[in-house]
C-alpha cells in the first residue's frame, strides 16, 4: 500500500495523560457549539455534540449517575414518536446544554427538551417524493451535526441543509449532487471540523464517483469534494488507473458514514464504500481481467482528508479491489494511545478490525469474526493473504454474508476498562457470479453482479455476538451471544455499563467488567440506530436510544428468522429515554 | 422509455470474450428515447432485483420469494412500477414497458435449482 507523507511528525512518544475519572460537579456550557468545543468535549460530559461522542470515537459517555450498582432503578423518563418512520429510527440523537437533537426518515428533525421530552421546534425538508419512492437506501436518515448555532443535515435529495438550532428554521441550504440525475444523495451524518461541514455521499452499487465533500460551516459554500472513484483529476490522488479500462466510470465508492478526525494531525479520516460491480467475474487476475480490473482506488479503504482544502494526505485500501463488498464505510475512528503511541482502530464489513498509526499505516490487524473464508487471512501490516476471487458461477459459502462480519452501526470503547465492545456477526452466503453489462446510467439503480442467498456459517447456528477486547490485539475478555446479530450502536458509560440495543427491542444493561446481564427493558419493536447518555438542564443523566425496524440488514430477519421480525411494523420509530426513578 | 442503462455495442461482445472494451462514456442525455435493446431478466435480477429477492427470485430475503408467487401479471407489474414505501422502490422509470413485462415471464418460469 502507498501512504504519503510518512515523515509527518506523529505524536509518538509523546506521553498524554487522558482524564477519565469525572467529576461529580459536571461543567455546563450553555453556549454555542463549536469546533472548540467538541475540541474538547472531555470538558462537556453532559454533551453529545457530534455522532462519534467526541473526536476520540468511542463512543463512551463518562456519565456516572446510572450504574452497575443501581441500575435496577432505570425507567422510562419520556418517549417520543417520529412521523412517517419508514424503515424506523437509524441515526444518533445529540444534544447540547440539556437540549436533546435527533433526525429521522424523509429528512425530519427535532429539538426536545432533554429532561421532558417537550418538543421545541420540527423542521421537515421538502423533498422530491418521486425521487425518493425510486431510492433503495432511503428515506432513513442516520445522523446531524451540531456547530454555529446551526443543526446541520444532508438530504435524500443531495443537500447539505442548516437548521438554525434554537428556531428550527432554515438558514440556508447548498446542493451538493444532482440526485435528480445520480440516484444518490446523503444519509449518513456531516461532521464538523473547524469551520468545515464534511459530509460523504451515498455510493456503493450506483455509477457515480461517490464524493465527499467540504463545505463552509457558516456560509454553505462548498469548500472543496473529493473523488473516492479515483481521486481527483489533476492531482497526485489522480488513480483513475487503478481501474481498467475506464471502469471508473462504472462508479460505486462513497462515503456513507461520518467518519472521524485527528486533532494531532489535523487530517479527517473517512471509510469509503466498495466498487461496483459488487461482485466481479475476474477470477485471480483481478489486476487485468473482469469488469473493473485494478486495485480501483480509493474505494474500501481509510482517506485521510486535510479538513480545508479536502487534499488526501494519507490512505489504506482495506481490501484492494473488494471482489466481496467488504467495503470500508464503517465511520467508526477510534483515537487511542497506549504506552505512548496513538493509534487508529478502524474495522471494516468483512470482520476484520485495522490498528493504524495516526498516517494510517497499518500496525496490526485482529479478526471480530470467526467465519471469514473471503481471504485466508490478513497479515499485521495489512497484506491480504490468499484472496478468495470469484469467477463466474456458483460459489458456496462465501463468509462472511453480504451484510458483513461488521455492520455500519458502532461499537463502544471505555476509556476506565480499556476494552472495546463490539458486535461480530456469524453468516454466510451462496451466490452465483454473472458478467453483467455494465452499469452507466444512474436511474438503473444497483449493480450487484450476482445472484445469492443467506447460508448458516461452517461451524454453526447464524447468530452475533457482542465481545469486550483488546483493541490493539483483540485479545478478548469476554463474550455475549446473540441468537440474530445486534444491528444497534453500543454504548459505555462512566457507571461500568455497556448499553447493548438489541434486534428483538429489548435495551440490555450489561456490566461492563464481566458482561454479565444487570437490566434489560422491551421497547416493542428492534433497535437499528443510535444510543448515547446526555444530562438534562435538571442535571440529570439520561440515556436515550432509537427504536424502529427496517435496515438493509434486518429487512432479511422477517424471512430468516420469523418472530419477532415478521410483525415489526415498517413505518414507526421512537426514542425511548431513561433515567433513575 | 427513459434511456436509463444503455447496452453499449461492443461492451456486450467484450464482455463475452472476457476482455471488456474501454467502458463507454456515461450520458449526459438522459431523458432521452432509448432505442436499446432491452435487457434480459436474469441480468436485471444480477443486477438490482436479487438484493431483495435472493437467488434469483427463488427464495425470500429482504423481499419475498417470487417463485410460485400467487400474486397476478397485474399486481406484479404495479408493485414494480410503484413499489412501496420502506419495502420496495419504485422501478416504473428505471425498466422499460418490455423489461418489466420481460421480468414477469421471468417470473413465471423460476423453477428450483
């Protein structure tokens, strides 16, 4: 792999001691929001202001009034129900001075206030509902940014909108694709970086070069966009020839997950989405044969982004030429250091979990999941080692299934156990390969490649897991297992808790020490969004979790599994807060 | 018909012979009539309709099986032009008149295998 700018000064060996421990008397800001201040959002542990938690990524709450010892006192506080939720609640509420944001379908948003649930303003886009009834990952909405007075949202319909945080009104709104004409838009949350919204589009199995983009926080000028098709014509990303024949233009990529960012090294880290075809006929000689032959840059792979002019600095393919859509589009960054070096732990679909240096170059890989037959194995500096290319025809039990090892929604880390929770899926697939006529007019909507079915794992029942590891080594401590995989993000609090929603719709407290089971509560319907843990303006500590049924991956739980999944309702999502009684 | 996926001649015949030709240029004439040739079910399943309906329609995934579908011409071809709102999208513009009544008879004839 090619990594530019090694020489780069890193922070290593540079001792940083991190405060964990949480002060019972928790700062209050009541103010703006900004890059300062998510800078340094140890300062604000009753916030949640950006989708990761922090730039740090983990997705820990040092909250501390709900724990392991009086979790039998947690309740419902209040509920609240989105209009219209198609395909249920698949994003990650924020919230800032006890005021409490999230986002649902067709581009609604709300402001509650934290402690009642009291609605304080509704914002609804207008959108071209034609274009949106012909979208196959649509109209879910998985995430906002806060920053300038300003929620900021990307839209079904390719905009970057600005919602003004305390009226609910538009301040402005920049259009970014013509999904008018791609198909695409954006689901997935911006982030704001400095002065910068970044926002990745939608990709993956669409002819389009799957941009992301900066944009002015403040004004919605677009700033810069970056290719993950082949990098940017005109300059050293240039690596349209990483795709033969001009497959490029064939398209997938994207960025479909915010990512994350590295203060230390000022760079913007983002997974991108996998190539399209999905699945290519090439057989070994991928670097010459099939529909996209190359590597087909910079696509299943960590970009390094500089936040304001959008120039790659640094890059890891995952999987050159993904032949699997085992793709990289997992937003999750993990900052950590550990004896004086930082790290990056990023995991991708195809169940494997990359530890990076802060230039992302790789310094070991360790496996989630234990059926994963697409390659043999991968090496600590990030070879692939015996690929498992397709060839046209039937293929069986390729592992892990399409839905992946890893799914899109986040893990956990806890800062005061060192431990990395993560959910791990065991399933598999049969496909038959087909060389399909290629793909260049957007409105064809997907390019699979194949035809296939889901297929129980060699050694085993399909079902999850949820495991407590290392996350350098992924040496594990202790493991959970689920009888369908969880589709939820975890969450760790202060209170030695790991929050773990899952796909039945029950909310499991476990402890996060020994992931023994303390509490669990049935919300009625599955949980495929976002948790986190805020403080309300009555100083209160709430957690407050999505519910609502009908991701890509659990829209297969109906036919595989039966009950509960055959009566989940397509169309409701609340958020469910709790507290102690 | 809305040109919406243009069968380029030549990329179909390299295709064939394993060695693609230099991918066309994609249009910037969208909205155009089509005259291309329509494309086969099977190939319309590889590439869009089997992520819901697995193994080429012969087994339930995130859609139903449609082998031994008792649902008429008429309700098939509605739920493809239409769809349905976080089940199915809608494929009215994206196949043509002929590629869905294709995808019908394709349909029809899914056997086990």
């Amino acid at each position: 792999m090619t990594h530019w700018q090694k020489g780069l000064t890193s922070a290593a060996g540079v001792l940083i001691v991190v405060a964990f421990a949480v002060s019972t008397a928790h700062s209050w800001a009541d103010g703006e929001v900004t890059y300062e201040r998510i800078k340094n959002a140890d300062k604000y542990p009753g916030d949640w202001m950006t989708y990761h938690g922090s730039y740090k990524g983990w997705h820990y709450s040092p909250l501390d009034q709900i724990s392991s010892k009086n979790i039998d006192k947690l309740k419902i506080a209040w509920t609240h129900s989105m209009p219209r939720a198609i395909r249920g609640l698949q994003s990650m509420p924020l919230a800032a001075d006890g005021v409490l944001y999230y986002s649902g379908p067709y581009n609604q948003v709300f402001a509650l206030d934290g402690a009642s649930g009291e609605v304080i303003w509704y914002y609804k886009q207008k959108l071209n509902e034609d274009l949106v009834s012909k979208q196959t990952h649509s109209p879910y909405n998985r995430g906002i940014a806060l920053g300038y007075g300003n929620v900021y949202m990307g839209t079904l319909d390719g905009k970057l909108v600005a919602i003004d945080m305390k009226t609910g009104k538009l301040n402005w709104e920049t259009k970014l694709i013509d999904s008018d004409k791609l198909t695409v838009g954006f689901t997935g949350a911006p982030l704001l970086v400095k002065d910068k919204i970044i926002i990745g589009s939608q990709g993956g199995e669409w002819p389009y070069r799957g941009p992301i983009f900066g944009v002015d926080a403040k004004t919605g000028k677009e700033a810069w966009k970056f290719y993950t098709v082949g990098g940017n014509e005109g300059t050293k990303s240039d690596a349209r020839k990483t795709w033969g024949n001009d497959s490029w233009r064939t398209g997938g990529g994207g960025g479909w997950m915010a990512g994350g960012y590295d203060p230390d090294t000022n760079l913007v880290w983002w997974g991108t989405a996998n190539p399209a075809p999905l699945y290519d006929y090439s057989g070994a000689d991928y670097k010459n044969a099939g529909a996209r032959p190359g590597d087909n840059l910079y696509t299943t792979s960590v970009i390094g982004l500089d936040p304001e002019t959008g120039e790659l600095k640094a890059y890891h393919q995952e999987l050159p030429h993904d032949a699997w859509d085992f793709d990289s589009a997992v937003g999750e960054f993990l900052m950590l250091e550990k004896a004086g070096r930082k790290y990056i732990v990023h995991p991708n679909k195809g169940g494997f979990v990359f530890v990076y240096d802060r230039m992302g170059k790789p310094q070991n890989v360790w496996r989630l999941v234990k059926n994963i037959n697409f390659v043999q194995d991968i090496k600590p500096d990030g070879t692939l080692v015996g690929r498992r290319d397709l060839t046209e025809g039937d293929h069986k039990g390729l592992c892990p299934f399409i839905a992946g090892g890893i799914s899109w929604n986040s893990g956990s880390y806890d800062p005061r156990t060192g431990l990395y929770y993560k959910v791990g899926n065991e399933w598999c697939m049969d496909l038959t390969v087909k060389k399909t006529t290629p793909i260049l007019e957007p409105m064809a909507q997907l390019n699979i490649g194949a035809d296939f079915s889901m297929v129980p794992p060699p050694d085993g029942k399909i079902r999850g897991h949820v495991s407590a590891r290392d996350p350098l080594t992924g040496a594990k401590k202790w493991e959970v297992e689920f009888p369908e995989p969880p589709l939820a993000s975890l969450l760790s609090t202060g209170g030695n808790l790991l929050f773990v929603p899952d796909p039945r719709g029950w909310l499991r407290a476990l402890d996060a020490t020994s992931g023994k089971e303390l509490w669990k509560h049935n919300n009625g319907q599955g949980h495929n969004g976002g948790i986190m843990s805020y403080l309300g303006k009555d100083k209160k500590q709430y957690v407050a979790v999505e519910t609502g049924w009908g991701g890509l991956a659990g829209d297969d739980y109906a036919s595989l599994f039966g009950k509960p999944y055959n009566s989940f309702p397509k169309d409701a999502g609340t958020l469910v807060v709790f507290t102690l009684q | 018909m809305i040109a919406l996926q243009r069968v380029i001649p030549g990329t179909l015949l390299a295709v064939r012979m394993q060695v693609p030709a230099t991918v066309a240029q994609p249009s910037d004439k969208q909205g155009e009539t089509s005259t291309a040739k329509p494309r086969d079910p099977a190939q319309i399943f590889a590439t869009t309709c089997g992520w819901c309906h697995h193994k080429g329609g012969r087994e339930a995934g995130k859609g139903p099986q449609l082998m031994g579908t008792s649902a008429s011409d008429g309700e098939i071809i509605y739920r493809i032009k239409m769809g349905k709102a976080g089940y199915m999208p809608a494929f009215g513009t994206a196949f043509s008149e002929e590629e869905i009544t294709a995808l019908v008879s394709y349909i029809r004839t899914l056997k086990p295998r």
